[in-house]
C-alpha cells in the first residue's frame, strides 16, 4: 500500500515557482536557437546572393595583377607604394613592370602624358620598361616595332614618369583603371598607385 503523501504549502509554492524558472529557462534557450538560426540562415543567404550575382572578391575588383620585376606582386591599393630594383632589360639597366589579367579580361596601358617622363617609358607586350636615363648617352639607338629608329633630339632626361592600366572584359567594357607613378631618388627606384578605380559589372 502506498503511503499518502501530504506537501506544505511552502512546500507547494516551492515547486510552483521552480516549474515557473524552468519554463522560462527553457524558453529562453528556445528563442536563442531561433535568434542563431536566423542568423546564420541570414548569413548563407547573403553570401549566395553575393555568389550569385558575381560580387566581387577579387576576380571583379581585381581582374589583373601587378608586379614588380615580374615576381614581387604589387598590392593594389590606392596611394600604394613599393620598391622598384634596377635590372637588366633590353634597353639596358632600367626597371621593369609586368602585368597579367584574369582569364576573358584584357589590358591596354599609357604613358600619361603629365609633362614628364613621356619619353622614357617602353612597353613589349606585358612588360613596361621605365630606363629613366636612356637618353643621357647619346649613342644610344632605340627603334619602335617597324624598325624605324627613335629620334632622341628632344627627348626628356626625367626622374618620374606616370602609366596607366586599363583592363576590359570580354565585352571590351572598361572594368578597372590604375594610374601607377614611378620615380627614382639617388639612384632608387619605387612607384605609388595614385588612382585606382573599379567599375563593377551591374546586374
């Protein structure tokens, strides 16, 4: 047989208020599960979006690469500065930049014509060649790509000149511009990426 059992009414109160905090614990743990589903429900669906709609990381942002001597990679930042290390080009000691672009993308790139350097700067291809006193010997003989020798008369002996990038998709559209100054300084060279503007693909 079981024995009776008769609770206080402390006893009664007691039990009522633990079942009350336990009901309210567990509700709370319930709404924090939802609160951290719907947070990383939120998250999956902004980064598929942002998949989906090509954002760019770096292949729409950064569609080409830069580099220094064809194996230091400059970041591409505006007001980014870097060491430039004389060598050996084809058009004597100089310094040299080398470009590639993502696959669909292509590049053309400019002397800036800002007064200076104009007449120091060769490109072949992917490589930019900067031989700031080129002119300076007067023996030298320098010839475009139809074999026609370049007049040195009245060419510039200066110390900075300035390039840009213009990179286009596969539509031939303009994605992104980098305008890159090269300078050197007792014999030193480095370079600064004085623009750098991006133009996303819209939707």
């Amino acid at each position: 047989m079981f024995e009776k059992i008769v609770l206080s009414d402390d006893s009664k109160l007691r039990i009522i208020e633990n079942g009350i905090t336990v009901a309210a614990q567990r509700k709370k743990r319930q709404k924090k599960r939802c609160y951290t589903f719907s947070v990383f429900l939120a998250l999956g669906i902004i980064s598929f979006l942002l998949q989906a709609i090509g954002f760019p990381y770096q292949e729409t942002l950064y569609p080409i690469k830069v580099y220094a001597q064809e194996t230091s990679e400059i970041i591409l930042s505006e007001q980014e500065e870097f060491f430039l290390e004389k060598t050996q080009t084809p058009l004597g000691f100089g310094y040299e930049l080398y470009a590639a672009t993502d696959a669909g993308y292509h590049y053309t790139n400019t002397v800036e014509d800002v007064g200076y350097g104009i007449d120091t700067i060769f490109s072949d291809k992917n490589h930019i060649y900067w031989i700031p006193d080129c002119w300076k010997n007067i023996d030298n003989k320098i010839y475009d790509e139809k074999g026609t020798q370049l007049d040195n008369s009245g060419a510039t002996k200066d110390y900075k000149a300035r390039v840009s990038y213009c990179v286009y998709d596969e539509l031939n559209i303009l994605r992104m511009k980098i305008v890159i100054e090269l300078s050197e300084n007792a014999g030193k060279g480095s370079g600064k990426i004085l623009k750098l503007i991006s133009y996303p693909k819209q939707l």
